[in-house]
C-alpha cells in the first residue's frame, strides 16, 4: 500500500487566534523543581537572588509566555504567608502532597522576581483544599492592590513596593481527586469556587478565573463534575481546567502515538460539558479551556514510590525525573499539534512542568542545565507557532493499533503569521514502519518560498539525551520540492517536521 498524505491549506481556513498562553509551563514545589531546578544560591550562575542564571536562558529560550504556580497537589495545603518576608524568619513545613520538607526559603516574592527575569508571567493557584475564600481574597490583596491597606502594606514591608498584577489564578487543583487533601465532592468545590471566585473579583474585577475540572478523562467522576461545578462557577470563571498525562507502560510505540486522538476526544468532551452548561444557563458566555497540566510522565513513578517510603520528609529529593526518549518528543509534538488545532477554545496550556521534574530541562546540581528530546518540539511550537490556527484540510493514509483505530498516519496543523507573513507546517509521521509521501498545496499564499525545513528524524525510539550527550536535537533538511505553490517531500518514518515558508 502507497503511504501517502495531502494536505490544503489556505488562509481563509482559520480556526482561532493561537493565545501565546497555550505554550505555557508549570513550577511546582515538587522534587527539585525549586530547589537546585530555578533557585540555587551556591551555584556557579546563580545571580544574587540565587537564581541559575543557565536555567533563566533555557526558559528564555523556549519563549515561555506563563508559569503555573505553586501547584499542583503542593497548592492544597500551601500557606503562602511562609513563603513570604525575612527568610530567617519563615517556617518549614510538612508537604503532605509529595511526603517532603518544605523549607519555604523560595516563596511568592522569589517566585514573581525570577518569572520577571525569566520574561513571562505568573499563573497563581490558590488553596482551595485546606483554606479557602478569605485567604485566597488576602493573597489577591497582597500581591495586586496599591491601597493603604493590611495585605497591600506587608508587600510594602517585605521591600515589594508596586502591586505584581498577577491576571490570571487558578481556584484550586485537582479537587475531585482522593489524593488531594481537602479533596471536595462536586457541589462542595462547587460552592466554594463561586463564592471565592466573587469575592476575588470584588477585590480585582481584571483577573482572569480557572474553575478546577477532573483530574484527569479516567477519573469516574468526569465529566459530571465538570457539569455539576459549572453550574456554580460558569458566571464567574474564565476558563475552566484540564489535566492528563500519557505513557507508554505497555512499550507499545506505535499505539503511544496514537494518544493524541485520546486528548482530542478528552478536549471535545470538556467543550460539549461547558456548552451543557451554556445552554441550561441561557447563557451568551462562551467559556475557555485551560489545559494547564498535559505532559508525558511514567517512567520515573517506580522510582519516586521508592524515595517517599525510604527517605520521607526530605529536602528536594529527585522525584518525578522522567527521562524522556525520542517517542516521547513524538509524543508531545502530536499533543501540541492537538491542541493547536482547538485554538478556538483552548486558550491556555501548562507543560507539566518545566526545570528536573517532568520536565523539557534539567540540571545538575553541581554542573549545568541541558535539554531533553521534548525540549524540541515544544520549542519549535512556542516560537514558530504563534498567530492564526488554520484548520488542516488533509487526506492521508490510516492504519491500526492495539487500542485505536484509524490512526493518520500524518498528523498536522499550519499556523499563518501575517504580521511576519510566514506559515508554519508542525506535522508528525506517527506511522513507525513506514515513509509517507507528504505533499501540501500553499497556492493561495503567492510569492512565498521555503524559509526552513527542521526535523527530528531517523532516532532509535529508546534514543535519550543527558547533560554530556545531545543524541535527539533538531537537524534542516534539504530533500524536498516547492514548485509552483506545491510542497513535497518523503516524510520519514517516525519524524518530527516543521516547514516554514515565508515571502
């Protein structure tokens, strides 16, 4: 059978604006995430603040347009005041989400001066699991109001004289799951979402909302939770959340590459539950999706159930350290290519997370920081991925896996800069066996020619890099044909493809 796929694109197929918010990531006090990840005073580039000067790079590199934090599980028993003022003066505490010491030497203050120096802006989570509604309205306070007021004046006392203006919070994470703790029933979290949604906006009528969903499409209560929440957070709320994370446990490469169908049925479910609740509301509001945790993470879980039994309550053990491999950076790039194409209505996206703990960079403690095989794909998105989502009118070749059926086997999305005039092709051969003839016809777009051709090819599947050796990185590619508004090429097996054409 000829493997083959033809591809459309013109710029009048516009899905949506792509929010540069969808390339976000996610820092949590997890692991080594903080400490020796973004904050390490004793280190060679550590800046005054103890900020590692060789991680701020990297992250300026990928262009990180907005950072969750604090968490995550961390944020349900998080009490922010701790990490706030003269650091000989703060309390360490228990971390009941992951059985470690939090120090609290690294808090908010640290938090929003490193994302200034990092260039990007600051997703803020509130405790919604063993706090609620009035220190959620004392957080706000402090961190965006320029009033005589209490909160307003301890940011002043603690040498932070201007409000941070933080625009977007997350009413808590994961509420419905057995592990959070203060985990609520729906109508519970429902209830108290509402109530802390309008009294933060009292405060702060600017910001933005993120109303929790499921933690995940497997849980048993999705999507009734979502239906249920909404019915209370809809008015008030901006968005609400998604989190999922994939694996391949089953070493089954060619059905792992198929999980993006899985986040795009997970997508359009979460879409059809808020529209539910749309029209049972009568409601013109169209509400936004977060998809503020998504990422690859299993390998290190064998490991890290090991450290919390042996070494319980200690300081930034190395939890959650996955390795990736070049399947995975496969992997990502679909699920990028994924929720570009619901750039409609996804609006905002965390890769979970960001420095050491599933994550696209990692450090030695003693040496420097490096890139792992997802720190590619997502950095090919973030920079040549902002502008208008066109919908991929695409014909190509199927095939079948253990778990899906009718898997393309080419998996692509253009995205039209007008103000660069550049379109970007991000496609993926997720077919392992086989070459696809790829051919795309860009007639409408007049004069333009091949700017560059980056692919992510030819790798062993097990294929991973380390702080010594890049064995998965990005490589420009010649073999291909652009004659009168066709571009083809022989889209190898297994390969990441970024096309840019430019005038």
């Amino acid at each position: 059978m000829k493997r083959e796929a033809k591809m459309v694109i013109d710029k009048d197929f516009k899905i949506d604006e792509i929010d540069k918010n969808l390339y976000g990531s996610f820092i949590e006090h997890l692991g080594r995430a903080v400490y020796t990840g973004i904050y390490q005073p004793d280190h060679p580039t550590a800046d005054k603040e103890g900020f590692r000067q060789d991680v701020i790079d990297l992250v300026k590199e990928l262009q990180v347009p907005i950072i969750r934090y604090p968490g995550g599980n961390f944020v349900s028993n998080y009490y922010w005041e701790d990490g706030v003022g003269p650091k000989d003066e703060r309390k360490a505490r228990l971390d009941l989400a992951w059985t470690t010491l939090e120090p609290n030497l690294f808090g908010l203050n640290e938090f929003v001066s490193w994302a200034k120096k990092a260039e990007t802006e600051v997703m803020m989570a509130v405790n919604l699991g063993t706090r609620g509604v009035a220190d959620a309205c004392n957080l706000l306070e402090y961190c965006n109001i320029d009033a005589n007021s209490y909160y307003s004046n301890m940011r002043r006392a603690h040498g932070y004289e201007k409000p941070y203006d933080i625009k977007v919070w997350c009413l808590g994470n994961e509420m419905d799951g057995p592990w959070q703790v203060g985990a609520k029933t729906p109508k519970e979290y429902g209830r108290l979402a509402e109530e802390t949604a309008k009294a933060m906006k009292m405060i702060d009528p600017t910001i933005k909302l993120v109303s929790c969903g499921s933690s995940g499409i497997g849980m048993p209560t999705f999507p009734k939770w979502e239906s249920i929440t909404l019915e209370h957070t809809y008015d008030y709320v901006d968005y609400v959340s998604l989190h999922q994370y994939y694996d391949n446990k089953a070493n089954d490469t060619s059905d792992y590459l198929a999980k993006s169908m899985d986040m795009e049925q997970f997508i359009k479910s979460v879409i059809a539950t808020c529209d539910y609740v749309k029209a049972k509301k009568r409601s013109k509001k169209e509400l936004k999706l977060s998809f503020d945790e998504w990422n690859v993470w299993y390998h290190s879980n064998e490991a890290d159930e090991e450290l919390k039994q042996r070494k319980p309550w200690s300081l930034a053990p190395g939890l959650l350290e996955d390795i990736y491999n070049f399947e995975d950076a496969l992997l990502v790039g679909l699920l990028l290519i994924s929720l570009m194409k619901h750039a409609d209505r996804v609006k905002m996206a965390c890769l979970a997370q960001l420095v050491n703990v599933i994550a696209p960079i990692m450090t030695d403690e003693k040496g420097g920081a490096w890139k792992q095989t997802i720190f590619y794909p997502f950095l090919h998105a973030s920079v040549y991925g902002r502008g208008i989502a066109l919908q991929p009118v695409i014909q190509t070749s199927k095939h079948d896996t253990s778990n899906h059926t009718d898997v393309t086997d080419v998996e692509a999305i253009a995205v039209y800069n007008p103000e660069n005039e550049e379109v970007t092709i991000f496609a993926v051969n997720r077919n392992i066996d086989h070459d696809v003839m790829f051919t795309s016809d860009l007639r409408g777009f007049e004069d333009y020619k091949v700017l560059e051709y980056i692919v992510m090819e030819g790798h062993d599947m097990k294929a991973v890099n380390s702080l010594l050796s890049q064995n998965v990185k990005p490589t420009t590619k010649t073999d291909y044909e652009f004659d009168s508004g066709i571009f083809t090429t022989n889209m190898k097996n297994a390969s990441w493809n970024v096309i840019r054409f430019g005038k």
